[in-house]
C-alpha cells in the first residue's frame, strides 16, 4: 500500500510542477508589469522626440521639397556653416543604410555647393525662429517632424534612430517607386 501512495504522491508532484512551469512565466510577468520591477522606462531616442516643428509642407523654402517616393523619409538639415563637411557627414550616413537608402530623400537647407548624389537643394525664404535650435530633422512620409537634432550631433545616434524607425514602419509590399 505504501508503495501505491509513494506513486500517486510522486504523480501529483509531477503534475504540479507542470502545471508550475506554465503558470510561473505569467505569474512573474504579471508582477513585472505591476510593480514595474526589470522592465526598462522606455527606448529613448538621441533627438528631441517630435519637436514643436510644423509640417513639412508649411515651412518657408523656396521651392517645395519633392521625395523620389510617396513613402520616403526626409533628412532635413541646415547647412549655414561649413557646408561641404555637413553635406558629406549626411551623404556618408545615407549610404551607411545600404538597402534602405532609397527610402530617405535628403534636403539641403542652404549652402552654395553643388548637390551630392541623392540631396535635393532648398533655400530657406525666411529663417523661421524654431530653425534656431535644431539644424537638422528627420520628417515621416507624411511631412511630420519625428526628430530634431542640434548642430554637430554624432552621426552614429542619427543613423542609428534612422534605421529604429524605418524597421519600426516598413515599406508597404505593393509600393510603387517614382
């Protein structure tokens, strides 16, 4: 008789401790959530998060900018003072995406030099007030400013923010390019 009891007692442990290792995970996920104990406060971008910048479409420039694509990112970025240097930081981070280069349209905002590959040109009409602080911005297909950066910020935070937000909102399959 003992030996049967001994059996069932054992068989009851197994099940319990089955029942245990699917149940455990939940138990302290739950407790995570609740008292907020090992979960980060967020990933946190290098740039300010969603200036107080308006749309694209309504800064003053002199021509309208124009993307090679209807889901293209904008890199936008002043270029007032040593603009060949600028110019080549931001042409070295658009070809560090490797594929995902043409997904990003970059816009020159001032300077006298040539375009380089992949740049459009544009003048500001009037040097807006909020332009004073950031001087360059990273604008969503839908002309939103996502992200502002202040003069001379690293190029490693940018392209790393870039490429965060172009595999958080991926190219629709049936996009067709310009």
């Amino acid at each position: 008789m003992t030996l049967r009891i001994a059996h069932a007692d054992r068989q009851r442990l197994k099940l319990l401790a089955l029942i245990g290792l699917f149940v455990a995970p939940l138990i302290i996920a739950w407790s995570m959530i609740e008292w907020r104990v090992g979960i980060p406060a967020e990933r946190v971008a290098h740039g300010r998060l969603m200036p107080a910048v308006p749309n694209l479409q309504t800064w003053p420039l002199a021509a309208p900018v124009s993307t090679r694509g209807t889901f293209d990112w904008v890199l936008a970025y002043d270029c007032n003072v040593d603009c060949p240097a600028v110019a080549d930081r931001w042409w070295r981070l658009h070809r560090a995406l490797g594929r995902e280069a043409p997904r990003l349209t970059r816009v020159r905002l001032g300077g006298q030099a040539d375009a380089l590959p992949g740049e459009v040109r544009n003048q500001w009409r009037v040097r807006p007030a909020w332009s004073r602080e950031e001087a360059l911005w990273l604008i969503d297909p839908d002309g939103r400013v996502v992200l502002g950066y202040r003069p001379h910020h690293a190029a490693e935070d940018v392209l790393e923010d870039l490429r965060h937000l172009l595999k958080m909102n991926p190219q629709p399959a049936l996009a067709i390019r310009e």
